[in-house]
C-alpha cells in the first residue's frame, strides 16, 4: 500500500508541476486565459491574445513536455549506469558519452567562424540542427567505441576507468578548439553546454517525444537483466547470465538515452546521478521492478520543479538549467557519501 501510495504521489506531483509550468513565467498570463488557449484555438480578441497563445503553445507546453521526457531519461540512464558498476556515484556521463556530445558541437561552432567565416551561431535555425546533429554523431561515436571495449574487457573497474579517459580526453581536445577559436562561436559553445529545455521546439519537440516514448518503455526491457547483475558477476553467469551481453545491453540503453538527450537539451548534469538515490530512499528497495518506474517519475518530477525554478517570475529570462540541478543534487550526492562513510 505504501508504494502505491507513493506512486501515485509521484504521478499527481508530475501533473501539479506539468500545470505549473504552463501557468508561471516570467509573463504573467490569468489561469482563465491559459484554460482556454490550451482548449481552443487563437481568437481574433487583439494582439494580447495571440501573445498568450504563442507563449503557451511555442514556448512553455514544448519545455514541460522536453522537461518530463529529458528527466526520465536521464534519471533512468542513472539507474542503469549505477547498477552496471554497482557504483552509486556512476552517471549518465560517466563513460564520456556526453563529453562525446560536447566534442561534436564543440568541433562543429568553434570551427565554423574559423574555417568557414560565418559563426554557427548567427544560422538560427540551420545552426540550432547542425549542433543537434553534431551532438547525436559525438555521441555515438563515443559510445560505439565504449560498447567495442566493452566487449572485450572483463572488468567493469578498467571500462569505467577507459571511459573516464575518453572524457578527459574529449575535454582537452575541446580545451584546444577554444583556444585557436574566436570570441563569439566561444560563447556560442558555453550557452549550449549550459544546458537548456527552451531549445526543443515545433517538430523538434514532436520528435524528440516520439523518440524518448519509444526509448523509455524499451529500457524497462532491462529490469531483469539490471537485478541479476546486482547479484555479482559470479552468482548472475551461474544463473545463466552472459554477463558481457547483459553489460553491453545496459550501457547501449544508457548511451542511446544520453546521447538523444544531450543532442536536444545539452549536457543536463545531477539528475541522472541523484534521483535513483532519490527513488531509492522514496521506495527503500533496490528491485529494479519498482525501482526503473519510480526513477523514471522521479526524474520526470525533478526536471519539471528545475525547470519552473529556472523561470520563475522575477528573473530576467531564464536561469541556466545546470545551475538548478546542481542546488539540488549536490545534498543529495553529499548526503550518499556521509551514509557511506557512516
């Protein structure tokens, strides 16, 4: 009864910051008015009107919609990295796949003024894809190379370790492209690796929904594989587990989660670290039945609240959102090492 309970705590939470997101901003537009653009098209009531529209409907709807979906994905790709280490301190970025990310963008806007004399960042929206599709092939790359090794190295100590390397690696290259770069494709790369829902929208956001509604319930596919791997290397291969396949499937769901998400949002960092701890403590279990569900709802409910922090009215725009996260992930981390040192 307790986790039901908490469950639907969980799901009515989501729904109350979902609706909060539409309503607050830094434009203040009445309940009644958001109420019936949500529920019929623009009227021909003056130009506030279509204002109120063209907020609710290009801006705020696609970042609580990006928020949900980025959230769940990274929190689940947490989960996943975790129990494949049994590390509570392992993440997302944790084999360099988001560094990987940040490798393609990086070589994408610090090149062009360089190379091509025109920087990224004044092409809009031709610029805005070009980034999005540099992230998804660094991504990839990274992690295509992280799955070879993974199939050929035993210990889950040396890959993590390999892929720590990679991301150092990733992060001195990008330290020489913004050396030999100029001062606005500079700034361009440092907003993008800030990390941002407010990027995702029009048919961007259709399809980073689909693809993240379609990657999620696949990563559940994984639960029984994620609870025999917390058993041990021995006890899982004797209960028939091939254990580099297992591995390999775990870190392929995780880097494809990333790599999409990174590619759309940039690099969020915390919530994928902090919310299995997080649904852990909620739901006090490590099965991985209750556990994926309920970090996937508690990564949906903790981007949401950073998001609507971000914005909240009173700020001039809007917050960075990897400020947000870390103000609430950095305790929950802290609080992980003192338990264990307890």
């Amino acid at each position: 009864m307790k986790r039901t309970a908490s469950f639907l705590f969980l799901i009515l939470l989501i729904l109350s910051l979902f609706i909060l997101n539409l309503l607050l901003g830094t434009v203040k537009i009445p309940v009644g008015e958001v109420i019936g653009i949500l529920f019929s098209p623009p009227t021909a009531g003056g130009d506030g009107a279509y204002i109120f529209h063209n907020i609710i409907w290009s801006s705020r709807v696609p970042q609580a919609l990006t928020a949900l979906m980025a959230g769940a994905g990274l929190a689940v790709s947490g989960l996943q990295m975790q129990t494949v280490f049994r590390n509570p301190l392992a993440g997302p970025s944790v084999l360099g796949i988001s560094n990987g990310a940040s490798l393609g963008v990086a070589l994408v806007v610090l090149m062009s003024g360089s190379l091509g004399g025109v920087a990224l960042s004044r092409l809009g929206y031709l610029g805005d894809v070009a980034m999005s599709l540099a992230a998804i092939v660094g991504a990839l790359a990274v992690m295509t190379l992280i799955v070879w090794v993974a199939r050929r190295v035993e210990s889950g100590v040396t890959l993590l370790i390999i892929g720590v390397m990679i991301g150092y690696l990733a992060n001195a290259i990008i330290g020489v492209l913004k050396f030999f770069s100029n001062e606005e494709d500079i700034k361009a790369y440092v907003v993008w690796g800030l990390g941002s829902f407010a990027r995702v929208s029009g048919d961007q956001m259709v399809l980073f929904v689909v693809l993240m509604a379609f990657l999620l319930p696949l990563s559940m596919l994984l639960v029984k594989t994620m609870n025999l791997l917390m058993l041990g290397d021995a006890y899982a291969r004797n209960l028939g587990l091939n254990i580099q396949r297992a591995r390999t499937l775990v870190i392929l769901s995780s880097g494809v989660l990333v790599a999409i998400i990174t590619a759309y949002c940039g690099p969020i960092m915390f919530i994928g670290l902090a919310v299995p701890h997080l649904a852990r403590a909620l739901f006090r279990t490590s099965d991985h039945r209750i556990l994926m569900p309920a970090t996937l709802l508690c990564g949906a409910a903790l981007a949401l609240l950073c998001n609507l922090i971000a914005r909240m009215p009173g700020f001039e725009g809007a917050l960075p959102v990897n400020s947000v996260t870390a103000l609430v992930g950095a305790p929950v981390i802290a609080a992980v090492l003192f338990r264990r040192k307890e």
